[in-house]
C-alpha cells in the first residue's frame, strides 16, 4: 500500500527530507564561537559534568554615575588587553583552561591570533597540572579542532626557529582533535579533553 | 665598649625599634582585601606555585563609541551581578576556586554576604573535586580566616533549619583555619589550603 500525504506527496521513510536531515550542520546557525562554547558549557553544567565558564571581558573604569533610585551606570571606560585564556573550569577533578579562536582562512591557522602572555599562562598551568588547550574554528568551512597545549608550544616556539607563522590545516588534522558540532553539546569538546588525559595516561 | 649612633643615641641591637618590628601587622596598610589577595597571588604566581586570578568585574555593556585613531570608548554599561565567585586558578594539580568577603562586625560573620548562586557555584566545584572555600576577613581586627566549602555549606543551610544567620567568631576558629599577614606572600592563603588537602586524605 501506498501511503501519501494529505497534499499527495509521497510518504517514505527514506525520502530525501530524512537523509538532508543526518547532514544538517549544527554549528552554521549564525552564531559566534563564544556563543557556541556557553551554550556547551551550560549543558555540561546543566548535566554536573564540568563547571566551565567564560571570564569576563576586562574593563578599566574610569567614570561612574550613582543617579538616585537607580543602579549605577558606568559612562566612560575602556578595554583593557586580557591577561589570561578566555575559559577555565573544573572536569574529572583537573583544572581545564582553554582559548577559543576563530579564522576565516582555509588552509592554515594564523599563529598572531595568540598573544605570548596566553601563551605564557598556559604553559604555567601546564606546569602545575592543569589542562590547556586550544579550540580553533574554520568558519568557512565550521571545522573544529582542539589542540593540546603542548603542541600549541610546539607551534608557537617553532615559529621563532624556521618562521612559520601559521599551524596548517594537517598538522591540526595530524596533531590535534578533529570535533563535529552535534546537538547537545553543540561543541562535545570534552570528548577531546578525556583523549588528552588518556594520552597523558589518565594524568 | 658603648657604641652609639651619630646623633648620641644607644645602640642595641635589641633596643625598643626591633622589637617594635617584631609585631608589625603587615595587614595594616590600607589595602583592600582584594588588593591583599591580588598581592599574594602575584608572589605565588611569581614563584611558580600557583596560577590564581580575580575574575574581571562583569560588565553588560550598552553603548560604545569608536573615536577615529584612538580606542573604542565604553559610554555606557551596567555592573552585573557575578554568577560564579571572585577567583580560581589551579594549585597542587587541584582546581581552586573561592571568594573574599570582609565585614566590620567583630563576633561574627553575617551569611547575607554570600549569594545562594555563589554557594550553588561551589557546591557544583566540590562535587567534581575541586577546592573551595571562602577567605574571610574582619577588618576591624585584622583576622583572616579561610573556611573550607563543607563548613560554609553546613552554616548556609543551618540558617534555614534553626535560623542562625551567621557564623560566629568562635566557631570560625574551630572549623576554619586562621591565618596571619606575613611579608610575602601578604597573606599566605595557599597554606590553609595544603591543610585542607591533607585533611581530604590528600584529595
């Protein structure tokens, strides 16, 4: 039997509707990086898996109003250069702090998107245990990837020894880890935190 | 033989000026207790033992100003309320993450000046293994306490069972860890700390 709908298309469980759906591209709705991660971050929250936030964009204040019955509002200030990552949180009992960025070249990531005081604050964390990482983003082509701190270093000193400013494409395909926007996390990029700490040998 | 200074004056060597000295309260300078922890952090960060930092004040921005040739002027913005607490970092391989409050009281440390979201937020921090805790100052006397997030979770919900709306001085004493200024770190915060990690078992 023949089943169609009321405006007398086909019915099939294998039509073309459902196979555009397993393609859909979660992470091309329009949204910023920054948006995609909190989204993540407040379903990890949401599921007592990692506490995980975004500091706050730091503002030097240089004038403020106290208007009577009402809050206060800040009428002159400016941003100031942050002197950390973007993230840091708890996860399986480790300290986890990261830098998302973004680039709309195709082949290589631009190393200038850091700045040496990012760096610096990651290889201290490092140091002392934590996780560090970076969660870069094609966004022409919505590709993501996670790359562990150490080989961020790796990339960054050796652009001081030969001069390659960028990291391209495959060394991120070959060094770091590949993500696919999903659902819920939109970004799981907790899966490619638990292989660091398998790589690390659960450390 | 007397030696004696230039201007006549004896010299001791434990004359009433060292031993002045010996009771200098390195609290006393008209600091805040932000600046304090800010202090402290810098030294220990300095000295390799842990990366701590003040989140940045969060701020919702309204109307900015982009002057030719110079930087973006902030024009108007709100103060927000924080939804987690003022600090974090990682010490010791740990997760650390607390909050400075000060009070003028001299017996006791009134609850109000936590957030429900705040001990929610260390709640959260604890269950995934990090270290939380509250660093509590009196101002009027200088005492500094730093009270571990199962203690400050236990008197948070007793003022909803027998209504007791604060801490008391006392108890402070026997379930915190008291400390003293001292010259570096101004306030050595890190060593309540250790304490609270041997008395998890090392956790």
């Amino acid at each position: 039997m023949t089943i169609n709908y009321p405006n007398g298309n086909d019915y099939s469980p294998n039509n073309k509707q459902s196979k555009k759906k397993s393609t859909i591209n979660y992470g091309d709705r329009g949204m910023s990086l920054e948006q995609e991660i909190n989204l993540s971050n407040a379903y990890y929250l949401n599921k007592g898996i990692a506490v995980i936030h975004k500091k706050p964009t730091p503002i030097q204040i240089v004038k403020v109003d106290y208007p009577k019955r009402s809050a206060a509002v800040i009428k002159e200030a400016y941003f100031k250069q942050a002197s950390t990552t973007d993230y840091n949180g708890i996860f399986k009992e480790k300290y986890i702090d990261f830098d998302a960025k973004e680039t709309t070249n195709k082949t290589s990531f631009p190393l200038n998107n850091f700045h040496q005081h990012q760096i610096s604050h990651m290889q201290q964390c490092s140091k002392l245990g934590g996780i560090c990482f970076s969660l870069i983003k094609f966004v022409k082509t919505n590709e993501l990837f996670v790359l562990n701190g150490t080989d961020l270093f790796f990339y960054w000193e050796r652009q001081y020894n030969d001069g390659r400013k960028s990291i391209s494409k495959q060394e991120l395909e070959n060094s770091g880890y590949k993500l696919s926007y999903q659902i819920n996390p939109l970004i799981p990029y907790l899966d490619a935190v638990d292989k660091i700490i398998d790589d690390n040998g659960g450390k």
